[in-house]
C-alpha cells in the first residue's frame, strides 16, 4: 500500500481526535488505529534502510572480487571470477534499482 495511504489515514485520525464530543471508548480506539497506521509507515522505512545495507555490502563484496581478479591469479581462475562477478553485477544491478524504487516511493509519498 502506498506510503500515502498511511498518511492520510494518520491525518484522518488525527483530525477525529481533535473532537472535543468524541467518547473516551472511541477516542482509544482511534489511538489504538493511529498507532496501527504509523507502525505500518514506519515498515517501510526499515525495508529501505534493509535494503541500502544489503546493496552496500554488495558493493564491498563486488571490490574485493575485482581486487582478487587484478591480482596475480592464475588464468582459469580469473575466467571463473570474470564470471562470478558479471553475475554479482547483475544482482548488484537490480539491488540498486529497487533501492533507487523504495527511495522515490518513500520521497512521493511525503509530498
């Protein structure tokens, strides 16, 4: 669900409970949603921080097998990391691509 979704509803139950007749059980109910909600939005913050760490921990493990590879390595062994890390670009690739999606969604949903 759209970060969007989770605002507006906190911005709802935010205005209700600036209602000076709400009843004391409706008033901890609606609490007990805007809690809920803001649990909700505050997920999607951890999945990109999860996210960025993973791709930079790819990056790291991308230099270190480009370093073994420049080193002095026999030559069937450097075919075998030319092809290790043209698979871990690869994956490097689509890592940074759903980091670069959480950031926009994460940055649209707080306009």
């Amino acid at each position: 669900m759209p970060d969007s979704v989770f605002r507006a509803n906190i911005d709802h139950f935010l205005e209700t409970l600036d209602d000076s007749d709400l009843a004391p059980e409706s008033y901890a109910a609606i609490v007990k949603r805007l809690v809920e909600e803001e649990d909700k939005l505050g997920r999607y913050q951890e999945q990109l921080e999860f996210a960025e760490s993973r791709a930079a921990n790819g990056r790291s493990r991308l230099d270190r097998l480009r370093w073994m590879r420049d080193g002095e390595v026999h030559p069937a062994q450097r075919a075998g990391l030319d092809r290790l890390i043209a698979t871990f670009e690869l994956t490097q690739r689509l890592l940074d691509n759903f980091c670069r999606q959480l950031r926009t969604q994460a940055s649209t949903s707080q306009l």
